[in-house]
C-alpha cells in the first residue's frame, strides 16, 4: 500500500475517533445533566440543549423499530465497506467522507444497541418542529452530503475519461 494511502486512511481514522469521541461523551454529560428533564438555553431563541430520547430515526420516523434501524445501519455500513475496498482511486475527499459516515453511524448504532433508543439533545429554539439531533446526526448528514458531492466530481471525472476515448477512437479511425 502507498505511504499515501496510510496517511488517508490515517485521517479517516482520526476523523471518526474525534466525531465519536465527542458524540459520546456529549451525549453522556447531557444524558446526565438534562435526565430530570430540564432544558439549558444556550444562544436564547437560537437553540437550546434539551435530552429526547429517540426511539426511531429522524422525527421520530419507524419509532420502536429498532431492530430494522440496527440491520439498516450495518447493511449502509457494509455498502460502505464495500464500495471503499472496491474504489481504486482513495481520494482525500472519499477518506475524509467516509471518517464522517461511519462516525455518525457507530454513535447512534452503539445507542440503539446499549440503549434501545438515540439520545438527541441539541434543539433549534427558533425551529421547535425540527428533530432533536446529537453530533452523529450531524456526522451523517455532513457526510451524506460529502458522498453527493464525490459521487458528481466521479461522475464528471468518468464521463470526461469516455469523451476523451471516444474522441481517441473516433481520431484513429479517421
């Protein structure tokens, strides 16, 4: 392997110890500081720190399904697995993509798991109907948007390579 391969994978590694580390030890001080179920106004109107306990996914969608959330997660993280060990081209914005994905999924797969449900506790004030959310939402969300944007520079990328082919074979048959 490529010395810099190891660096990537290294800051992919990096990433996702740091966005978990912080998912977790966040969620267990303000599990601890906010369980008789009060709130702390951080910024007023702007967002507050207030604990829920999700038993589903965002906005509490397939709420007690937690056994499908679980295999749903492992199955993404699979694809993941798969679709990295597959990619021979392991950019920068791939690693660093991936480092926010599998974060994300690990802390609110290791809350389903030890829990039975996610421990939210970051609200918009200003947007009561938006979902509690902790740092792996965050994490996920940051990445799934990561992904978008590797998928369209790939794509771009590929179909540059099939003009340029197609104009090279076009050129020799002339």
């Amino acid at each position: 392997m490529k010395k810099k391969n190891i660096i990537k994978m290294c800051v992919m590694f990096a990433i996702i110890a740091v966005i978990l580390t912080l998912d977790l030890v966040t969620k267990y001080v303000f599990d601890d500081l906010l369980s008789d179920g009060s709130t702390i106004t951080v910024i007023p109107y702007l967002f507050n720190f207030k604990l829920v306990h999700n038993y589903g996914a965002a906005w509490g969608l397939m709420a007690g399904k937690q056994v499908f959330l679980i295999v749903l997660s492992l199955v993404f993280m699979a694809i993941f697995i798969f679709f990295y060990i597959k990619e021979p081209n392991k950019t920068w914005l791939l690693n660093i993509t991936f480092g926010f994905l599998f974060a994300g999924c690990f802390g609110n797969l290791y809350d389903r798991m030890i829990f039975g449900y996610v421990r939210d506790f970051i609200q918009f004030d200003f947007w009561q109907s938006f979902p509690i959310f902790n740092f792996a939402d965050v994490a996920l969300c940051v990445g799934v948007v990561m992904f978008i944007i590797y998928l369209i520079i790939y794509f771009v990328k590929n179909r540059k390579k099939e003009k340029i082919k197609e104009e090279d074979k076009n050129d020799k048959n002339i």
